[in-house]
C-alpha cells in the first residue's frame, strides 16, 4: 500500500537483563509487532521500539555474583534478547535501544535537569521497604507476610539513607484531570480504573537516585557525583531518547508527538501500569513534554493455573519452541490463543494441540490443496488486485484486540475449506475444464486475500503463500504434522 502522512509509534517495554528472555516477554513482543507490521500493512510510516534496562541493584547483584562486571554481565543478556528479536521475526526496522548507551545516558541527565529546573527533584533523608525483584518500594499494606507478592522467595529490604525525590504528590490533581480528558488513556478500561483508584488514594514523592557508594551501578546524577539515577527514573525516558531526544526535537514531533497531539503507544504488563500510566506522566508533565497518547496493558502467561517460576520447573522458553516448531507457530499461538488483555494459561500440550488442529491440519493443509489443483490445472498464476482489508478485521487491531483480528482470518479460512468441500473442484475439472479453472482460479485468489491478513500475525507464511500463488506451485509443506 502507498506511504499516507499518518506516523505510528509503538514501543514495548524494556525488560531486565537479569535473566535469559521468557514466554511472557516474547508475548509482548509479539503482540506489540503484530500491532506495528498492521500499521505499516496499512501505508503509515512506523517507529517501532523496544530493547533492554540494564542498570540496578538486581543487576549490579547478579554480575557480582557470577564473578564478571556489571558492563560484561549486561551486555552478554541484552545479545539474548537482541537475538529474540530476530527469532521472533519481529518488524525489520524496529529500533533496539539499550539504558547503557552513552545517548540514553546524557538524554536520562538531561531529563534530569528539566525536572530540577521545574522545582520538582530535593533531596532528603529517608527510610523505606523495598523489593529488589520490583525494583520499587513497597508500603506495609502492598506486602503479604512481610513479602512482595510478586516476589515472595526474595527477603524485603530496608534502606536508610539520604536521596533525590520527584514531587510525585505535585502531580495527583494533573494526572487526575489529565485521566478525565482522556477515557481511553489505558486499555483495557479495567486497569484504567485500577491507576485512578490507585492516584486518587495519594501519591507520596518517590526516591530517585541511590547513594553511588551503596549502589553503584547507574547513571551519574548531574552536578553529584555521590549518586547515580534510581533505575525507573533512567529506563522510562528510552521512550523518547530512541527517538534522538533532546537533540532531535523533529524526530520526537514527528513520532512521539506534541503537546497538543501526542501520538505515542506503550504496551506494558498489568505490573507496570503505575510506572507507566502514572510516574512517567507525571515525569513527562514535569519536563514540559507530551504525554503517552495510550497505554495497551497486557495480562501474565500462567502455566497449568500456576504463575511460572524455575522452581516449579514451568516456565517456557520460546526459543526451544521456535527452534521446534517455528516462528510463525508461536506467533499464531499467541495472538489466538492468549488473549490481549487478560491472564492465560499456556502449556505445551495446548500448543501441540493448537499447532496440529489449526496450522497443520487448517491452514497448512488448505494452502497445499489449493495449490496443488492449480499447480495441475493452470497454465499460470495469478497476482489479485490488491484491495482494502474487511472491517471487522481492521477495527479489531484498531482497538488493540488482536485475538479478534486472527479469528476473523481463521473464520475466511474455514469458509475456504467449506467451499472446496461444497463445490468439489477437483470433480468439475473433469466434467467441465473451464468452469473448474475459473473456480480453482478463484479459489487461489481467496487463498492470496487470506495471505495478505496473515502479514501481522505471520509474516513469513503470508510471503510463502502469496509467492506460492503468483508462482503457480504448491509450497513447501508449511506445518509438519506433529505427533
């Protein structure tokens, strides 16, 4: 489709290098590039980010305990999860930005500054619970048994020391009105009403910096050399600073946006929606910059019922699925069978079941019967018109729904089969030569309409299946049949 006006910014977020990539992460991959590739299939010019946060105390932890520097350590797991964007097959020109990169680091300072400036960063003694899993502090009432919930094998910590604070409580009554102005700010409205609660109960200003003794792995603090930048503060601005901020103010405009008209999307875990949906804006109203347009909020992946975890000896590892099944394999499994918004469950008996039901026995299945009766019967291929996209698909990933969007493709596909089975083909060329190339001829062109709507969700399939029409030949086996 031709290039529109229209700019598109999507950015997932980054997670931590302190551990190999998991199932959970790749889902916000994947939903995240699946809602980029929609944008671009539709002509929009796409700025699609995402990367790794590497500074911390869990960090700075985790390379002390495996004997390397924090540099090293860092820099071995963000190749991980540089290499899981390409495993994934994720859009060809998304932007991979480390916290570690010398522009981050000057942008995170010069971030710094402009909230200084505004009266909203002082320094002061202070005393607090805090969960390093999190990387956050935690009141009384957040805890369960005197553990972080989401955390409970890891001992709270209590932290005793003078730090820089942001003038988070400044911010209750913009954010207030800001969430007024804007009723679809959060998606889904659920977690949206979760952040109100959350801002309307109070908010206390929040430490950002750690003393550089204690912890000292981070970005310096401008003008105190005593401290560095307490991890949030520094990982929330790589949603601008990929974008060349605060030199490329132009960059910024045209993709982040203005005041007037922000136009940047976050996707984030329902665990982030405080940082993101609250202490960002808050940083960004702070600054004098232009807030987050929408905020797509995503559930967690359970497996068998229970959360993942090593010790239960559940967690997923998407790279052992890709490397067995393929890419596009777990790509339709998790735009289809793990919903945008809410928890689901994944278990390898699911998937397998999945993978053969609806890839190798549906889709796969179809694309070789299609293409073998033409590759018999026609003398060439065909190369349809290119046409818009249906409407119930396109409204779908407009509003983020993504699992929709695949069931209606699904649906098309199904319908196929039903017409193969109805008009019997393979019979009306023998009784009728032309009548049966003009509806095998049909036919692959129903099969191309499929391909093109397939491009998001899986898009080395869509290029196969559409190569295989206009070159008249049955493909590859796409899905082997898995027993």
């Amino acid at each position: 489709m031709p290039m529109t006006e229209k700019k598109f910014y999507l950015t997932t977020t980054l997670p931590y290098v302190n551990a190999a990539p998991h199932i959970g992460f790749a889902l916000e991959m994947v939903q995240a590039d699946i809602v980029a590739r929609y944008h671009a299939l539709m002509g929009e010019e796409v700025f699609f980010n995402t990367g790794t946060d590497e500074h911390g105390l869990k960090i700075h932890r985790k390379a002390l305990e495996t004997g390397v520097t924090p540099q090293q350590y860092v820099d071995k797991y963000a190749a991980k999860f540089r290499e899981l964007t390409k495993k994934l097959d994720l859009y060809p020109d998304v932007h991979f930005i480390r916290t570690t990169n010398p522009h981050h680091k000057a942008a995170a300072q010069e971030f710094w500054k402009r909230c200084f400036a505004n009266g909203d960063i002082y320094k002061k003694d202070y005393a607090i619970s805090y969960c390093v899993g999190c990387e956050l502090e935690k009141t009384a009432s957040e805890l369960v048994d005197g553990k972080c919930p989401l955390h409970p094998n890891m001992e709270i910590e209590h932290i005793q020391e003078e730090n820089y604070f942001f003038r988070w409580s400044k911010y209750q009554k913009p954010l207030l009105d800001f969430y007024a102005k804007n009723p679809d700010f959060v998606l889904p409205d659920f977690r949206f009403n979760e952040i109100r609660k959350f801002v309307e109960s109070g908010l206390e200003d929040f430490s950002i910096s750690r003393l550089k003794e204690k912890m000292p792995w981070g970005i310096e603090v401008p003008d105190d050399p005593d401290h560095v930048l307490y991890v949030w503060f520094d990982a929330l601005i790589n949603y601008i600073s990929t974008l060349g901020w605060p030199e490329d103010t132009k960059n910024l405009e045209k993709f982040w946006g203005t005041l007037e008209k922000p136009n940047g999307i976050q996707f984030a875990g329902k665990d982030q929606i405080r940082q993101q949906a609250a202490m960002w804006q808050a940083m960004l109203m702070s600054a004098g910059l232009p807030h987050t347009k929408q905020i797509v909020i995503h559930g967690f992946i359970t497996s068998g019922g229970q959360k993942m975890s090593k010790s239960l000896g559940n967690v997923v590892d998407p790279v052992a699925i890709i490397d067995e099944y393929g890419v596009d394999a777990l790509r339709y499994y998790l735009a289809r069978h793990i919903h945008p918004f809410e928890d689901s469950d994944f278990t390898m008996e699911k998937f397998k079941a999945a993978y053969n039901a609806d890839l190798a026995n549906g889709l796969g299945n179809l694309a070789s019967r299609i293409m073998q009766l033409a590759q018999t019967h026609l003398e060439q291929g065909t190369r349809p018109e290119v046409a818009g996209f249906p409407k119930e698909y396109t409204d779908a990933l407009d509003s983020f729904e993504i699992n929709k969007a695949i069931e209606f493709v699904w649906l098309q596909i199904q319908k196929l089969d039903q017409k193969i089975t109805e008009t019997a083909p393979f019979k009306l060329i023998k009784t009728d030569p032309e009548a049966g190339k003009r509806l095998i001829t049909k036919l692959t062109q129903e099969l191309y309409s499929i391909a093109r709507m397939l491009n998001p969700f899986m898009p080395a399939t869509s290029v196969k299946i559409k190569e295989a029409v206009v070159a008249n030949k049955k493909p590859e086996n796409l899905f082997p049949r898995k027993d």
